[in-house]
C-alpha cells in the first residue's frame, strides 16, 4: 500500500479510443421494453474485438436482455446493435456468434459422440480437434449420453459445441454458476486460453466477481436498465481510488472527485473515489480491486456512470452510413 502523501494523477491511464475496424459489439441508444417496464434503457457501448469481457449486475438489471439483443433472440424497442457491423440474426452474425446459455439445452438421449457429431453437422467452421480436446480433458465419455453426465461434465459438453464452432464472438449467460469451484477454476482456465489462442471475444455473465477478475481484462457493468460501467478493466481501476481513513471521525473532504461509495465496518475502510483531478491525500491509499470496484457501483447505483473511450461509440448516423454503404456494395 502506498502512504501518505501519495499523488493520484487525473489522467489514470485511459487510452484512445479504439478505432480499428469493426467492433464485436456495438449499440447505439439500446432499449427494451416489457409491459413491466424498461429493462434497457439508452445503453451505448462498443466492445472490441478480442477481448473477454465480464457482464455484471444485479438480478434484473437488464444482463439477459442485452445478451438476448445480441444474439437476435430478442428484438430492441429503440436503437439499434450490430455484432461485427452485421444484424444480429444475420447470416453473418449467426456464423460468428456462439450463445451458450445458463441451461446448456443439449438432446439427453444422444451421446457426447452424436451431440459433437450435430455441431459438425450445423457448423460449417467446426473443429473437431478442438471439441473433442475440452470433452477429453474432462475424461467424459464419447459413448455416454447426455442424460447420464454430471453437471460439470455437461456443462464441458456444451462448451465443446460452443468452442467447436470456432466463434469469432462467444457469449455465456451464467455458464458455470452450477459447478463447484475446482471445475469451474478448471473451466475458466480453458475458456482464458481458447480465447487468447484463437482471438476469441468473449462477453460472459456472471455473479462470482472474484472469479471474473481471474479472466476477464473488460468490463460492463448494467444496474436499473442503464450502462453504470464500461472499459478496460485496468484504465477503469486506475480511474478510482480507495482512501484508507481508519478510526472515527468525518471522512475527509475530496473534491473535485466524485465519491463514490463511502464505508467502514466492513473490508478496508475507506472513501472509494472517481478521480477528476490530482490529489493528494494526507492517509493511505491505492487503485481499489476489480471486486471492490464492482461492489462499490453495485451498492451505488445511482453513481454517476463511467463508459471509458474505447468503450464509446460514434454517432448512430455512422452506423446507418456504413449499413447503406454494406447494401450498395452487396
């Protein structure tokens, strides 16, 4: 930790935004609407190609609905998202996008045999090396059925036909909330070197905010239908500060910076802040972790959102450019 007197630059290490070629998502003033109410509301974010990105938020907040919008199971109420500049539902989209749900629907009375023999069968880029590999690794048996596993060894199944069908663009909605730590740590470490191996973007839900900071280097974070969080997992942390201020008293004064949560009683005590200029701080302090980050704006939604450059996007007209200009070279 450092001591006092430490100096918080306001720069805290964002970057440019990221300007090459199409990202793997991209939304534009994304809302949807149930008859219960918004469970989107003008969300804009891009997330860029090769990265694996953690989806995090509170129950309801709307992590279901923007994957669901992803992958066209969904249609928006207002704007518009693309995966890779294409339609969501598009032939080209569809070929570059797994969805992996927190379900995993397979056949119970088909084998692991058959069921990697029907991704072989849907998918014109299959690997069966790589399927076969994530399925042996668990030593699953080819000959059972699929109605016979546990659910670790279903769950590998699943990302076997996930990672088998060589997606550009992988989404897993809560894939291994039912598995027990060794396996899931297990399963991460997988999923971590596909993806780094094949370039492989990943947006992944997901609870376990301890676990997500193992794989994970981006990070959006949804509460009450609204985008609170979203960047590089790095340049978000070295945009806050914890301020350690034990004992009693009134927390000291910090602005120019926005405070986001401050607390004592629990974990490090303290003032987790946004920073908006240099400080210096007569008390110890230090860039906060990825799950007090998260906690903290989980516990504060109404905190002012934070979408760091190479999250943002440009205007929706140059989205519908770059659509007519698709159509007339088609």
């Amino acid at each position: 930790m450092d001591h006092a007197g430490m100096h918080l630059g306001a720069g805290t290490g964002f970057g440019p935004p990221v300007g090459f070629g199409e990202p793997a998502i991209e939304a534009h003033g994304l809302g949807k609407r149930y008859r219960r109410g918004w469970a989107l509301r003008d969300v804009s974010f891009q997330l860029p190609v090769g990265r694996v990105c953690g989806l995090v938020g509170p129950n309801g907040a709307g992590k279901s609905t923007l994957m669901g919008l992803a992958t066209n199971m969904i249609r928006p109420s207002t704007g518009a998202l693309r995966v890779f500049g294409a339609a969501p539902g598009s032939t080209e989209a569809v070929l570059r996008t797994a969805f992996l749900t927190q379900e995993k629907p397979l056949f119970r009375r088909f084998t692991v045999a058959e069921t990697l023999r029907l991704g072989h069968e849907l998918n014109p880029l299959w690997d069966q090396e790589v399927a076969e590999g994530i399925v042996h690794a668990g030593q699953v048996p080819m000959k059972a059925k699929i109605g016979t596993l546990s659910g670790g060894q279903r769950t590998r199944v699943a990302f076997a036909l996930a990672f088998g069908k060589r997606p550009d663009l992988l989404i897993l909605d809560e894939p291994m909330s039912d598995l027990d730590p060794l396996v899931r740590r297990e399963l991460m470490a997988t999923l971590k070197a596909e993806a780094a191996e094949h370039g492989t973007t990943v947006l992944v839900s997901s609870h376990m905010l301890a676990e997500l900071e193992y794989i994970c280097d981006y990070l959006l974070v949804v509460a009450n239908g609204g985008l609170r969080l979203a960047g590089e997992v790095n340049e978000l942390r070295g945009a806050h500060a914890l301020l350690d201020v034990p004992g009693g008293g009134a927390f000291p004064a910090v602005a120019p910076h926005t405070v986001i949560e401050a607390h004592r009683g629990e974990g490090r005590p303290g003032v987790l802040v946004r920073l908006g200029a240099p400080i210096t701080f007569g008390g110890p302090a230090e860039p906060p972790t990825l799950e007090e980050l998260l906690l903290a704006y989980l516990r504060a939604p109404d905190a002012p959102a934070l979408i760091a450059p190479s999250a943002r996007v440009g205007d929706i007209h140059d989205v519908l450019t770059r659509d007519r200009q698709k159509a007339v070279t088609a």
